[in-house]
C-alpha cells in the first residue's frame, strides 16, 4: 500500500517536470520560424509570358509567396552570365528582383556565385575574368567585387538583409585556386579561408552598409561529419560569419533524422544561427533512382501531397530546434515555359499551366 502510494504521488510530479522541460524548451526559441524561397528565375519567367495562379486567379508571383508565409527572397546573382537559360542573374537582373521583392515585404538574401555559371560542390568555376590570377590578387578581386556589388545594391535603396559568400562551398570555391580537395590528397583549408575572409571583408566594408548578417553555406545537410569538419576549419582560420546555411533535399543529404542530428550537433558546437537555404520536393510521379548518391529512401509519395507533407514535416523538425532560424524552398517560382530554356524540374510549387500546388501553403498551415 506504501509503495502505491509513492507512485500515485510521484507520478503527477514526474508529469508536471516533463511539462516544465518542454517549456523551457520552447521558451528557448526567442524568434520564429521563418520561411522564404530562392526566386532568382521569377523575372525570366515573366519575361517569357509566364504567369502564376493562385485558386485559378492570375496573381504577382511575389504576393502569391507572401500571402502564404513567405519573408525572405533568395537572389542568385553570378560575376558575367551568358544570360542564357537560368544563368540570367546579373546584377541589373538582381536588383530588378530585389526592387520587386522589397515593393511586397520580402528580405532579401543575396547569394553570391563567385562565377559565371552555376557554383556547387561539383562547379566552381572561376570566372572568366579572374582566371590565372595570383591568390593574393584573387583575393582582392573577390574583396572589391563583393565590396562593389553591395554598394551599388545599396545605392539603387535595396542592400539586402543578409549576405550568402558562396554557393555550397564545402568542396571550395574559384576553383582551381580555392579548391579544398587537390589531387595527392592535399586539402587547401588555408586557401580557401583566405578567400571566403575575402567575401566576408567585401561585404563589411560596403560604405553605404550598417551591419548585415553574413552566411556561409554548405551542401551537408544530413552529414554531421562533413559539417562539423567543414565548419570547424574555416572557423578556426578566422572565418567570421553569422548564420551556417545547409542544403537539404532527402535524395541526396539524407533522411530527417540525419537532418536534425546534424543540426543539433552545430547547434552546440557552434555559436552562429542555422539555416536550411535550400530544399525541395518532387510532385510529378518522379523521384532520383537509389544510387551511391542518395543516402536515404523516399520519405513521401513524390505527389501534390507528398510534397506537401515533405515541407510540413519539414518546418515541423527544425521548428524544434531554436537555433535554426530560417528555411528556403529552391526553385518554388519554375514554370514550364520552353522557350524560356529554363528547364521545368518537377519540383516547383506550381504546375505545368502556372496553377499553385498545395504546397505553397504547407509552411503558412504549418504556422496557423
């Protein structure tokens, strides 16, 4: 009877700790979640009589976003672009964007490409203006490059609220002289610190710029060991940056729960906020085939729904994690518009006539 009645009294304590724990817990997230999308094609796509839908009504693709949750626009821009196709980011073409994206509340992430086309872990091609230069000069050309991209941003009143030095860097970038993996097994981190301070510096010492967050970003999303090896290096090289960016599309960086592992792990190891800057999710019936590439299986039905699902559960997830402040879909404005040579993947959150899968909304569900 003793022994009962320990546990009758124990029990409603155990509960209300493990009610306190989960308090603390939330009260730890002292800003919401916010969410945004990568809309460096949107221009294109109007320029070639694109138009978006939302429930059947033609509507501006930047209100569509914004009415269902989006805050943050992502702005590609690349050094000299052919303008062909999707490498059509100069810097007229970014702050065109910027200005539109502003006119309806967006923030404006500026991801720098350090080149003509695009930069990933497997491109990062120089550009053609800087190749065969010294290190010590290509560290000033990407200094007063960046320096100058972020006055002249500024100067036509839209200096964008956080900086991207880099896209997906964590196999380096201006290859070949901030390649971090040279043949022999030679990793060149003193390198390409030395080139990424370069970016960073640019954008600090922007004349017309008060202090802007500054991102670095890795496509690690689910790999806790090339995060932590990647971070850990440029950081102890005097790399001085705000937000840690990560990409995370399932096919490739692994399941959600390598995703959250990862991103508890630098949550503590590290002092900088986290971001997913990149995601997406297939709709059309298509999914990438198992290969040495693909780290985890399926996680839904690569359907209307299933996208959907993927982006809820998605926001679900790093909701959790305080730490984690922002989370960026890829591509989400792609129409399928051929003569636009800008190829319809599959994975936009409209559908081949301009109408707005469900998906647009999940995150805006999500939040109410």
């Amino acid at each position: 009877m003793k022994l009962l009645a320990c546990i009758i009294i124990l029990a409603p304590l155990t509960w209300s700790c493990s009610i306190a724990y989960n308090q603390k817990e939330n009260d730890l997230r002292t800003m919401p979640l916010e969410f945004g999308g990568d809309f460096s094609i949107m221009k294109k796509m109007g320029d070639f009589g694109g138009l978006y839908k939302m429930d059947g009504v033609v509507k501006e693709g930047f209100l569509i976003f914004k009415d269902n949750g989006y805050s943050w626009a992502r702005l590609r821009i690349f050094h000299t672009p052919n303008m062909r196709g999707p490498i059509c980011n100069d810097l007229k073409t970014t702050i065109i964007l910027a200005k539109k994206a502003k006119q309806f509340g967006f923030k404006v992430l500026l991801d720098i490409h350090y080149s003509d086309t695009w930069a990933d872990p497997g491109h990062q091609i120089a550009p053609s203006a800087w190749k065969g230069l010294s290190q010590d000069i290509l560290k000033d050309s990407i200094y007063n490059y960046t320096k100058k991209v972020i006055e002249t941003m500024g100067n036509a009143g839209v200096l964008p609220e956080m900086v991207q030095v880099g896209n997906e860097i964590n196999n380096g970038m201006v290859w070949p002289t901030g390649k971090l993996w040279l043949d022999g097994g030679v990793v060149h981190w003193d390198a390409l610190t030395e080139l990424i301070k370069a970016g960073i510096n640019g954008v600090k010492d922007a004349r017309n710029a008060s202090y802007i967050p500054i991102m670095i970003h890795a496509a690690t999303g689910g790999d806790i060991n090339a995060s932590t090896k990647f971070y850990t290096n440029i950081i102890e090289r005097g790399a001085d940056f705000d937000v840690i960016g990560l990409s995370y599309y399932p096919w490739w960086h692994g399941s959600f729960d390598e995703l959250e592992k990862n991103i508890r792990f630098l949550s503590r190891k590290f002092t900088q906020d986290i971001s997913i800057v990149e995601t997406a999710y297939y709709s059309n019936n298509w999914y990438p085939e198992p290969s040495q590439w693909v780290l985890s299986d399926q996680p839904y039905p690569a359907t209307e729904q299933g996208q959907y699902n993927f982006l809820f559960k998605l926001a679900e997830r790093l909701n959790k994690i305080p730490k984690v402040n922002s989370v960026f879909y890829w591509k989400p404005d792609g129409l399928d518009i051929p003569k636009s040579k800008v190829n319809y993947l599959g994975r936009s959150l409209f559908d081949h006539e301009g109408n707005a899968l469900m998906g647009i909304s999940a995150w805006k569900d999500y939040n109410d």
